[in-house]
C-alpha cells in the first residue's frame, strides 16, 4: 500500500472544539467498509459467512438508510461469529468486530472512534456511503477496503476515486449477483473500482488484502 501523505482535518468535530486542536493519531487496524442497500442483506450474509472471525480488521456495514430503523444487528449475528455492533457516539473501532450504522445519522471517524451527526441529506437519496469514505480518508492511516454492493441509486461512488488516491483498494458486487445491481452499476461507472465480484470472491480478496501472508 502507497505511504500516505499527512493528513489535515478540514471538517469539524460534533462538539464545540475544532478538530485541527486534536493531534493526529496514526491509526493502523484496517477498516472494510461495505455500503449497499435494497438486497444488500443478502450480500452481507453471503460476505460474512465467508470471513474469518480473526480476520485483523473491522466490517462497517453502513446501510443505505435514511428514516427505516436497521435491524441487522439483530440479524448479522446469526452470520459471524464476530460480535456486531450498532454503531454509537465515541465508540471505539476495534479490529474482529462488525459494525453498523443507525439510521437518521452520518457517520465519521475521528481519534479512533466513531463520530455520529444528524443525517446532512435529509431528503432525497441519502449520501451516508459517502460521508463514512471522505471521513475515512481524511482522518484514518490504516488500511481501508471500500465495498459497495446491491441497492438503489450511487451512494458511495462519488469516494471511491478518493479512497484509491490514499492507497485504499475498491470493490463492486458483480452486477448479475446484486438484487439491485444501480448501486455495483454505479461505482463501476466511476472508473475507480479495482475488482467486480460476487459476495463470497469478494470475502477472498479482502482477505488476501488484510492478511497477505495467510493468503492461499
């Protein structure tokens, strides 16, 4: 993976303090996030199903949402022997554990942490994909894996050029195995996506970018 230049904060924390008065703390535990929506539920089963639970890294499901409340806390578990987490203000990104975004929230890393902030596209076809990926490459040094698969509209796509030009690597379902191929479609169009895959060869290749050495 390329070296990352220095990273300078240009948005702010949810509290009153600037985030530029924060040191920036190289962050080294790989982050693969998947974003996806209508259909998406399949893939994340299919995914997790086909990841080891000592994977080294930490799965942030960040679901297409917008006012629906998710229950795939309650429902992933049943495909991971990785413990899943709803997301929550200031919780730690650990390595080995699934994460997922609430609903009604834009999510952000900052210090090691999960930020949450009321959702910034209220109306129309939410952007939550994208926010997490800018975040992402504006405030976290360790490995990142930006996956997108089945859902309605782009979301995601727009950062994905982003998330390569900071050494990250990018993922599309395979448009055929997508129960709603806009989203694969839409990333694929961005001209920055690095493989097109079906949910359990992309459980594969992101292995062998988190644990090259383990790789078959």
């Amino acid at each position: 993976m390329a070296t990352r230049p220095p990273l300078v904060s240009q948005t702010r924390d949810p509290g009153d303090a600037k985030e530029d008065d924060y040191p920036m703390i190289a962050q080294d535990v790989p982050i693969v996030c998947v974003g996806g929506s209508a259909g998406g539920q399949d893939a994340y089963q299919r995914l997790l199903q086909n990841l080891p639970s000592d994977l080294g890294a930490a799965i942030v499901i960040v679901n297409h949402l917008r006012t629906v409340s998710t229950h795939l806390h309650e429902i992933l578990p049943h495909h991971t022997d990785m413990p899943v987490e709803l997301i929550t203000e200031g919780l730690d990104i650990q390595p080995n554990r699934v994460f997922i975004i609430p609903s009604q929230r834009d999510l952000h890393v900052l210090k090691g942490e999960f930020r949450l902030k009321p959702i910034s596209k209220p109306r129309g076809w939410p952007d939550v994909i994208t926010v997490f990926l800018c975040s992402l490459t504006e405030h976290w040094h360790g490995k990142l894996v930006a996956v997108i698969v089945s859902g309605y509209d782009g979301d995601g796509a727009d950062a994905l050029c982003a998330i390569r030009d900071v050494g990250g690597t990018t993922i599309a379902q395979l448009p055929a195995s997508a129960g709603q191929p806009d989203m694969p479609d839409s990333a694929i169009a961005s001209g920055c996506v690095d493989f097109i895959l079906a949910p359990e060869q992309i459980a594969d290749q992101i292995i062998k970018i988190i644990r090259p050495t383990h790789a078959d």
